[in-house]
C-alpha cells in the first residue's frame, strides 16, 4: 500500500482510535488522532489528509458537526469521511450519508471490514485526485493549443492583410502611401481614445489599410478618371463599401471582421447623410468613425489628380466645422488635441 496515506482518526474514547490503529497498521498508514471534534478541524485545517475515521457520538462537537464543517471548507469538503457508531438505525447512518460521509462502520469493529473500506475509499480517493489532476492538465493543454491555434490563426489574417494591402497599393503609387498614412493616424486616435484599448488600438492599425479594398472592384476609368464624376460614375464608385461588404462577410475572425467593418462604414456620416446605409451617430462602429477622419485628413493634405493638395491648417478648419455632421465631435475633439502630432503623421 502506498505508505503516504495519511488518516485522521477522530473518537473521545482512546482505547478505540488504538483498535483501529492497531487494525490499519497492517497497511503501514500515517496517523494522526484527535479526541473531540474541535482538534480535529484544527488538524485537518493545519495538515494533509486523504482519510477521516470520525465518531459521531462525541461530546460538544459531534461527528456530525465535523462533517457539516468540513464539507463546508472547500479546502476539506472532498476528503472521505466514514462516521463509526455504535448504532445501527437507519436514521443515523442516513443522516451521516447525507452530510457527506462516504461511508459507515459500527462498533465494536470486524478488522477485515475496516480494512476492506479504508483500503477501498483511499484508492478511490486517489484515483479521483489523479483524475482531477490529469484534468486540470489535460484543460491546461487544451487553452495551450487554443492560444497556439488563435495566435496561427491572427497571423494568417495579418499575411492575408498584407497580400491584399500590396494589391491595394498596386493600383497608384499616391494610394499605396495614402493607405500606410491612415493606418498610421487611425491607430494614434484610437490610442488615445479612452473608451478603445490596446488591442482595439492595434485591430483598428491592421484592419484600416483595408478601407478602400472595394475599389478593386471598380472599372479603372471610373477610378481613375482625371475629371469630376458625373453622377452616375459617383454612385458607382460608392458601391466600394458593399462590394468590401460581400468580399469580406463570411469571416467571424476579429481582424477580418474589422477591416469588414471599416471598408463598409467610414463613409458614413455622423449626422445620417453618408452611405451606403445611412448610418446615424453611435450606430456606426467606432472603428469606422475613426478611419473617416483619418481618410479625409490624408485624402485632403494630398495631391490627388483631381485636386491640388490642402494645407494643413486648411484641413484642420474643415474637419472641425464638420464636427457634429461629418464626424463623430468625440473624435474631432481627439483629433484637434493631438494635431502636432498628427500633422507629423502625414508629412512623414
């Protein structure tokens, strides 16, 4: 038998914890005795046990009030319990049973019989220990793999992010800057708003290349075209949000679904009017509202071949005028903190 068993014997009678351990010595246990039901708690509180032998018909702390204690110590409530009595009545042995005894002995003891239980309790106990133990491994390894499979996963978005970002790029040499510069400025705004954190900050730094993913789609004499678009020709190119939309709406993964939302929403405006659904105020994900800053800033402080490039200070005036209907205020309020650094941003 395992030598490290260590059993508590609980009896105010001393002559019987000698019986029993003259008894269970065969099997080379450790002992350790209490005579009433208050050193026992202190005992099993203090040391480490894998077996109580408890009276029940003890004074001032019974048997059964050291059981209700322990099993409402969840460092104790899962070590076995078999209550020894002198009677045999169906309602004490009921009522240890429900209190959580695992078993029962009468007395005066059969040795083979208390040997049998012990014997039996203790490699259930262990087996239940061992179990418990594989289990916690077992969960440990599965969160390991989990975590492994997550980050993989993350990785190959970022891969395909960047696949996409460099088809993106292909189209004009001003739209591959254009889309490093307000990856950049969404990133510092999202840092610096308090209600978004550092893994919000670093989605919104992944996913806003992606903003104009949907003018892939679009006929390059139409993206391309050197003069103002004609009404139709505008309408066409607003279709980009949900032709992003389509392209990346059977994903659920974080990075994908941001770039989703980003490419779909951040022509939306604050007060209504920007497409494609109209979207109002708080209905539009934070993620997008701040790539609509960020796109406008870039897009207007830059040479486009429909445009001369704006000053800065000239931006600064009309993102702020347009606080309110354009843009979410919370996020022009961030913007005009932090224009220094911004303004660096964007002349880098």
């Amino acid at each position: 038998m395992n030598l490290n068993y260590n059993i508590l014997i609980v009896d105010d009678v001393i002559e019987n914890i000698q019986v029993a351990m003259n008894i269970l010595k065969e099997d080379n246990y450790n002992f350790s005795f209490a005579k009433n039901g208050e050193d026992a708690i202190i005992l099993l509180r203090d040391g480490e046990f894998d077996l109580v032998i408890l009276d029940i018909m003890m004074p001032k702390l019974d048997g059964f009030g050291v059981i209700k204690r322990i099993k409402m110590d969840a460092k104790l409530a899962d070590i076995p319990v078999i209550f020894l009595t002198a009677k045999v009545d169906s309602d004490t042995i009921t009522k240890g049973l429900k209190l959580g005894a695992v078993d029962y002995i009468t007395k005066p003891f059969n040795a083979e019989e208390l040997l049998v239980r012990v014997r039996h309790h203790l490699e259930f106990y262990q087996a239940k220990k061992l179990l418990e133990t594989n289990n916690i491994s077992l969960q440990t390894k599965i969160k390991h793999e989990e975590t492994r499979l997550t980050n993989e996963i993350e990785t190959v978005q970022q891969d395909i992010l960047g696949v996409l970002m460099e088809v993106v790029e292909s189209l004009s040499d001003e739209t591959g800057d254009h889309i490093k510069r307000v990856a950049e400025i969404s990133h510092f705004l999202a840092y610096h708003d308090p209600s978004l954190n550092e893994e919000d900050a670093e989605l919104v730094h992944l996913a806003a290349p992606m903003h104009d993913i949907g003018k892939l789609f679009i006929p390059e004499t139409i993206l391309y075209k050197p003069g103002k678009l004609s009404e139709e020709e505008f309408e066409i190119i607003k279709t980009h949000t949900i032709k992003a939309h389509k392209f990346f709406r059977f994903s659920k993964r974080k990075i994908i679904k941001a770039a989703e939302i980003i490419a779909t929403q951040h022509h939306e405006k604050w007060d209504g009017s920007g497409y494609p659904q109209g979207l109002k105020g708080e209905e539009i994900h934070p993620f997008a509202r701040i790539v609509a800053i960020a796109d406008v800033l870039d897009a207007l402080t830059h040479k486009r071949s429909y445009k001369d490039a704006w000053s800065f200070e000239e931006t600064v005036t009309y993102i702020k005028e347009h606080a309110g209907s354009q843009f979410d205020p919370r996020y022009v309020d961030i913007f005009l903190q932090n224009s220094t650094d911004l303004q660096k941003i964007i002349t880098a």
